[in-house]
C-alpha cells in the first residue's frame, strides 16, 4: 500500500496530510489524530484531483475535528512495573468502585467482583459471570477518561456486545464517548 506526505492549501490553510491508497479500498476515508495527524485512505484508481476536491470539501470539518481532539485531557500510559502496580492497585480499586457507585446509582445493574489487575493489553473488561476488571493504570488517567472506561465496562452489563445499544447506554452518563474511545485507542491499549 502506497503511503506520500502530502500537502494541500485551501484558502488561507495548509493541511499536510498521509495519503494511503491501495487496491482493496472501496472508498475515501478520512482520520484526524489527537496529535493534529491527518490520514486519508483511497482507493488506488482515484485521481489526485478528485482527491484534492474532497480534501477541500472536508477542510472545515477537519479543523474542527484537530481543534476538539486536540483540547481532550492526554492519556498517560505508563510503564509495565510490578511495584508500581502494587503501590497504586488499593488506590484504583477506591476510584473503581466511588465511580461505579456513582453510575450504578443511575443503571442499577448487577454486578459480582470489582478487580483490579496489572494488564498489559486492556484497560477494562466484563465477564460472562458479571465481574468487572479494571487496569490499575486507570488512576493515571484524566478523569473523564476513567469515567468512560468504568461505564463502558458497566454498561456491558446489560449489553455484553458493541451494539448501537449498547452506545446508547453509554451515551446515558458519557454523551462525548466516541471521542473519548478514539483518544484511548492511540494508547495502545484496548477496552472490552
């Protein structure tokens, strides 16, 4: 897949931008990083005029996605460290279970065990046997980020999939959840 640094002047705005195209894409795909990265995914048979001509169609929607992304609280992801992990697990358990409390009281789901885990690939995640289990790097992070991980946990509760239910749950208590998960994605780390 062919991948150019490219740049684009629309009015008074410069816009540089990863052109990446290739064969199996369908159709035109735009991303804006919380690092103010934008990425456009083509198709490889598309012109760069037609390329050009989108780009400037979507130039408003782009600086406004850069400006919001780029003013989210910034996701720290710490280093794997067994001491850390134990100095902090007591800690991120009280922040767990005061905020499920807090969202609890609006859902009223059931739920079995809260645990607090040293994970390496997940911020979060809901068992089949309604146990709830949280990274304990979560007290790390900016608040509104640790509210959305401990409702989306929460929320799989109810609804143990990613159904368009599923977001309206979690759209109840955390109406900014796409931008939220999209600043959590570049962390390397996943929620479940």
């Amino acid at each position: 897949m062919p991948i150019l640094t490219r740049r684009i002047t629309i009015g008074s705005e410069t816009i540089e931008y990863t052109l990446r195209s290739g064969r199996r894409l369908r159709r035109l795909r735009l991303s804006v990083y919380r690092d103010g990265r934008v990425t456009l995914s083509a198709p490889l048979h598309l012109s760069q005029k037609r390329i050009e001509a989108f780009l400037s169609a979507q130039v408003h929607w782009i600086l406004a996605k850069r400006e919001h992304l780029m003013g989210l609280p910034p996701v720290i992801v710490r280093p794997d460290n067994r001491p850390e992990y134990l100095a902090n697990k007591a800690r991120a358990h009280d922040l767990v279970t005061q905020r499920l409390q807090h969202f609890n009281s609006l859902y009223g789901f059931k739920f079995n065990k809260i645990f607090i885990r040293n994970q390496k690939t997940r911020w979060g995640s809901c068992s089949a046997k309604a146990n709830l289990s949280f990274n304990y790097k979560i007290v790390f992070l900016a608040p509104r980020l640790a509210d959305y991980i401990i409702v989306h946990e929460l929320c799989h509760l109810k609804e143990m999939n990613h159904s368009r239910r599923f977001w309206d749950l979690v759209s109840l208590t955390v109406s900014d959840y796409s931008d939220l998960r999209n600043g959590l994605k570049k962390s390397g780390l996943n929620i479940s």
